[in-house]
C-alpha cells in the first residue's frame, strides 16, 4: 500500500488546499473582495506612506527685491526651506464605480522651517522663521487596470491639493519681515507647496504603488508538474462599497497546456462587511487541479510485495492471497501479485453549504507476475470511497485535515472463481485508515500558500463552505519593513 499512500497525499494535497485563481469564460475562479473596513485599513496604511513622501518634499528658495517701509528698497531671500513635521489626521479611500479608488486626506497641518536674508545696501539682517501650513486638503483619483499579462496596473489620473492658511512664526519686533512674507512669498508658497504635493503623490503611485501590485505573482508553482494562473480575468472591479478582483484560477500542466472543458460556477457571495478581505475560491480551482493530474496520470500507482510493509501479515502473493481467491494459489502458486489502481475518472470536489467531499472512483486491477516476467491479470476490482475534509486557514496558508469514510469493493472480474470481495474490503479499509489517512493529513497539515501581496499577513480568519466554493475571510496586517 506503500505506493498509493505516497500518491493520493500528493493528489489530495492538491485537490483541497489548491487556493489560487482562474476560470474559463465570463466566471472567474477565485474572487477576492477588499471591503469597506479593508479600504479604511488600506488609507491608513496610505497616510503612513504619505506622511514619509511629504517630509522628502524639497521646496524652492524665494529671492526678489522689495519695498518696504521703513527700509525702503532691498533684497530679500528665503532658502533652506525644509519640511519639519506633517501631520495627516484622517484619510478616506473610497471606491469610484468603473475607474477605481478615490483617496481624499484632509485637515492637514505641514510645518516648514526655512533662513531668511534681507539686503540693504551694506546693512545685512538675517534669521530664521517657522511655516504653519494648514488646513490641506488631498484629492487623488487611481485607476485601476489590468495588463495583458494578467497583472494589476495602477496610476494616478487626478490629483488636486490646497492649502487654507498659512502661519508665519517669528520672535521679536520684525512685523515688517511678516509683511515682507505676505506680500512677496505666501502666494508663491501655496502653489509651490500644492505642486510639490502632488507631484510627491504621482510619483510615488508610479515607483511604489505600481511595482508593490506587481508582487503578485501570475503564476505561481505548485511543484515541478503543475502550476496555479494567479492572472486576472478583468480589471479591478470598484462598486458603491467596495473592491473586486477578478482571478482566473486555474491549475495548469507547466509542460503541456491542454483547454479546460468546464466553465467555473457562478458564484453568490455573501453581503459580509465583518472582515477587511474575504477570498471567495470555487470548486473551478480545485477539479482543475484534479483534471491536470489524472490527464497526466499521477493519480495512478502500482503496488507490488516488495512495497508492503516487512512486518505485514499479509503479502502480494498467490499464497498469502488464498484467503480471497481459493483458486488463485492453485492455479499460480508461490507467486507474486501487482495491483495497479486507476481513476475511473478526475476525482471533482464536491462544495455545498457546510460539507466539503469527495468520492473518488477507481479500478484496481490484480495481476500474477509470471516466472517469465509476463504480467498475467486475473480479477478486476471497482472501489469508491466518500471522503469528508476539514479546512483551516491562519496568516498565510490553507491546511486541511480529512475524514475517511469507509470503502466499498465490488468484483467487476475474476479469471480465478470465487472471490472474497468482503474480506478483502476490509482488508483496503484497515490498510487506508491506519497507513494512508494519517500521511495525507501529515503532508495536509504542512498547508498551502494563499495568493498575497507582498509583506500581507491575515488574522481572524474565518471560512464558510457554500455551494461551488469556499469563502474566507480575514482581516489584515501590513508587515513593514
């Protein structure tokens, strides 16, 4: 049994924790959904960000000539002028239906410090002085796409800054030199400071926004036969509270690509809002996986004595066989056996509302090895099993655990008489409950990765099992650097 408990771990591996994208048609295979409480999540995370792109803002320095009373004519000169400290109380991130998100930060306050210089004639005064900037208001517009290949794109289609007030803050009787800055620099600062901001902005939406989305990977490998689509099917889709992406969600052969036959369901996903990000993972994903694998016919194997265990009371041999064919040590004695098991068919995965199984059917096909190497067949057997499986997920990974139902054996043919098919039934089920069940929820266990961005870590999962698909949910943690 050593065989088909080396195989099915691999096989069951795949059908149950294959959480990845894609779907054939207008359906997509995997749906992840960013609710309104991620999207809030998200504009803090962005303000964070934001706050380090103003602080790098480098702004002008503002020379000219004056006329001031009581000095008269001279020269002034601003310089040095750094941002000192940005404060950045609340954002909104809200979708725009067809286009994408709207980010809109308001009620900001920018500190500036800056040297001044003022020239007349011989006499030189200098010094420095603090900007209050207040009452900022942010409005940026990003589109969201889709590249041919299937990765996300963003860009920044609008943006817009303005600045309610400004403060100058200076010690001393020098009300001229504020006078000075109103009438010469203020004017020239908002629309300085309103350009900086937003070019601070679509800068960084191109160098760092974009290149982050690109951390998802379009496909990804499962190991070295098969691998996961992870492409989108559409761009992003925005609706009135919240955002969608579309993933094809197909397991695919790396070396020979072949057409799926069947279309991926229509998934009715629940109105929940108690999470930041639900993954919504069809059955489309799963029996994709399952076709792969039977096509290429890893879900077969073969078993032979010298695969049973050295302790087994029980031998792939014409002897040890007696008690289930009578007639089989006579007419072959002291001789060994070979099993081979076939899928009758891809194993599909069966979702409905609280219940995850499966029932997968084969043959298992006995045949006497021959002193002249020749392999003789002489029965035929069918087998199904029901199969019930429990899935967790944590920060990262989907993990399983199944259930065993009981197997059933039916003779289809025997070129040796009567055959024990009861003993023998009970016989597949001691070996599956005691030697394969417990290496497939060992190697289950180990669990797959979900489809993440990068430094993305979940908590307070949740999993619901619906008709056709598997619906998470989680809220999210940005893991920086």
């Amino acid at each position: 049994m050593r065989a088909l408990a080396g195989a099915l771990p691999s096989l069951l591996l795949r059908l149950l924790l294959t959480s990845s994208p894609e779907a054939l048609g207008a359906n997509p295979g995997l749906v992840a959904r960013i609710t309104d409480k991620g999207l809030e999540y998200v504009a803090h995370e962005g303000l964070v960000t934001l706050r380090e792109e103003l602080l790098r803002i480098t702004l002008p320095d503002f020379t000219g000539d004056f006329k001031i009373k009581p000095f008269g004519r001279g020269h002034y000169e601003f310089h040095s002028l750094q941002i000192h400290s940005c404060e950045l109380p609340g954002s909104t991130l809200t979708p725009l239906p067809g286009q994408g998100l709207s980010f809109t930060i308001s009620d900001s306050f920018i500190r500036v410090q800056s040297e001044w210089k003022v020239r007349k004639s011989f006499v030189k005064l200098h010094g420095s002085l603090d900007v209050e900037v207040k009452g900022i208001t942010i409005s940026v517009n990003l589109l969201l796409g889709r590249e041919l290949s299937g990765r996300p794109t963003v860009s920044a289609t609008s943006c817009s800054s303005h600045i309610q007030h400004v403060e100058v803050d200076v010690s001393g009787d020098l009300g001229w030199l504020l006078n000075l800055f109103d009438n010469q620099i203020e004017s020239k600062l908002r629309k300085a400071l309103e350009n900086k901001i937003c070019e601070r902005i679509q800068k960084s939406v191109a160098s760092d926004l974009q290149p982050y989305l690109q951390t998802l990977p379009v496909t990804t490998e499962i190991d070295s036969f098969a691998g996961i689509d992870y492409s989108l099917t559409e761009a992003p889709r925005a609706t009135a509270q919240m955002l969608e992406v579309m993933f094809k969600g197909e397991i695919f052969n790396r070396d020979h690509y072949s057409p799926v036959t069947f279309l991926a369901p229509v998934m009715s996903l629940p109105e929940e809002h108690n999470r930041m990000v639900y993954f919504a993972i069809s059955d489309y994903v799963f029996n994709t996986a399952s076709r792969v694998y039977h096509e290429a016919g890893h879900l077969n194997f073969s078993i032979t004595d010298d695969m049973v265990p050295s302790g087994s009371t029980i031998r792939l041999t014409t002897k040890s066989f007696r008690p289930f064919a009578p007639r089989l040590a006579r007419m072959y004695p002291n001789m060994n056996l070979e099993l081979q098991g076939t899928m009758a068919s891809a194993p599909f995965l069966n979702l409905s509302p609280g219940n995850l199984s499966l029932t997968p059917q084969m043959e298992i096909e006995g045949f006497v090895l021959l002193p002249s190497s020749v392999r003789e067949p002489v029965f035929r057997l069918g087998v199904t099993t029901n199969v019930s499986a429990m899935l967790t997920f944590n920060t990262s990974k989907i993990t399983g655990a199944l259930k065993p139902g009981k197997v059933q054996v039916e003779l289809k043919e025997s070129k040796v008489g009567v055959f024990n098919v009861e003993l023998l039934e009970a016989l597949l089920n001691y070996h599956i409950l005691h030697t394969l069940y417990p290496q497939v929820n060992e190697k289950l266990a180990e669990g797959f990765p979900l489809p993440l961005l990068k430094r993305i870590q979940l908590y307070d999962p949740v999993l619901e099992i619906h008709k056709d698909f598997l619906f998470l949910g989680a809220n999210v943690q940005y893991m920086r650097v």
